[in-house]
C-alpha cells in the first residue's frame, strides 16, 4: 500500500513560473524525501528533509515538512521546460530503511 | 563513477513464465533494493538485500524472490507471471544499513506479461 498522496495528481504551468507540489502521508516519519521521473525512467534523487528540519533549500527547490499535519509541499521556483516530469514523495514510514511513495504529480512545463 | 544499471531495458513474457531481472549497484554501494512501479502508480518496495541476504521484504507473494552476489549485484526473479506483474521494476542502491541514507535508482527494466 501508498502511504503518501500527492497533490495535485496532474499540473500544467508556463515556464518560469512557480510550481507547487503537495504530499500528505499517514504514519510518523524519521525523513521524507522527493524524487523525479522523466518519462516512466529511473527515479532521480532531489531532496531528503529530516522531521526535525522544517524547511530545506537545494537550488530552485525549496522543500517545507509540517509533522504535525504530516504533511511536505516541494515548491520549484522559475520553472524551466526541462522540469517536466513527475514527482514523488517517499517516506521511510518511521524508521524502516524501505521508501514508501505516493502516486506522483506529473508536471508539465510549457515553452 | 558508474551509476546503477540494469538489464534487460525491456522484456515481454507470457503468462505462466519465469523471469530474471539483473541489477549492478553504483560503485562503492553494498545495499539492493528492488521495486515495482505499476503504471500510473508510485513505486512499491518488493525487498532490500544486504551482505547477501533479505533484510526486508514489502508485500509481495513468494513467486517473488532474489539474490544478491559477492560483488554486491543483485537478481530479481518472479515466476508464474501473472499479467498483473507487468510494470516497471526498478533497482536502488545505497551504502549500509541501519540509518536515514539517500538510494540511488538505475533506469529500470520494463517487464510486459501477455
């Protein structure tokens, strides 16, 4: 089973503009953490925030963790075309060293 | 520096039919884990293997079992596919166990099942 869902499911933007992903999850958490995958590939590692970390910062990504509503958002700020992808979110469902993820959004970044 | 491959790219079996998926670790990584992506669907965690044994195992049917070899590469094998094995399997790799760790994941071998 799923633990984490996604938010939007699908999402289509213009680029340069902001892109908000939302993920919402069931159990106590050690760490989050998101991936990206291009066209049904491999999933490419993005960010981990610990669930004593609040909010964390890699580059045009900027990733927010709120225990209390168990839930994290993935903001990507000044999209680009090449951003388009899906995303996922995973946790480590309390301490087990397996990832759980959500559907995904699938981004879309138009020229 | 090499990542974490896979092979075959792609496979298609009937039902009824064994098959094996293989999986090399990036360099340095000790640690497998295996995962099934149905499509539309998020990935879900078949097993994990470390210093050649499972560790971990999610809820998956025994048809579904693995090895992992010396050299720290691993196998996946599902036997009497069922169309409903069809999807993409994807192999992680990372270092250890036992701790929060970020898992590599090679581009993945698509498996249809007619």
């Amino acid at each position: 089973s799923q633990q984490g869902e996604e938010d939007p499911q699908a999402l289509s933007i213009q680029e340069g503009e902001n892109a908000t992903m939302n993920c919402s999850y069931k159990t106590s958490i050690n760490n989050l953490q998101w991936y990206r995958q291009n066209s049904g590939r491999g999933l490419v590692h993005l960010i981990l925030i610990r669930s004593n970390e609040r909010e964390k910062h890699s580059g045009r990504l900027r990733v927010t963790l709120d225990t209390s509503k168990k839930s994290s958002s993935l903001l990507i700020t000044a999209s680009r075309a090449a951003d388009t992808a899906s995303y996922f979110c995973a946790t480590d469902g309390g301490g087990s060293e397996k990832l759980v993820f959500g559907k995904g959004t699938k981004l879309t970044v138009n020229p | 520096d090499a990542g974490v491959t896979q092979s075959p790219t792609h496979l298609i079996k009937t039902r009824g039919q064994q098959v094996t998926l293989r999986c090399s670790p990036k360099s340095g990584h000790d640690t497998v884990s295996w995962y099934q992506q149905a499509l539309g669907q998020g990935p879900q965690f078949i097993f994990q293997y470390y210093e050649e044994e499972e560790r971990q195992r999610g809820n998956f049917p025994d048809r579904f079992s693995g090895h992992q070899f010396p050299n720290y590469s691993s196998e996946l094998n599902v036997n009497a596919l069922l169309l409903g094995d069809s999807a993409l399997y994807l192999c992680a790799s990372s270092l250890g166990v036992g701790r929060i760790r970020e898992q590599f994941f090679g581009p993945g071998t698509r498996l249809t099942v007619l």
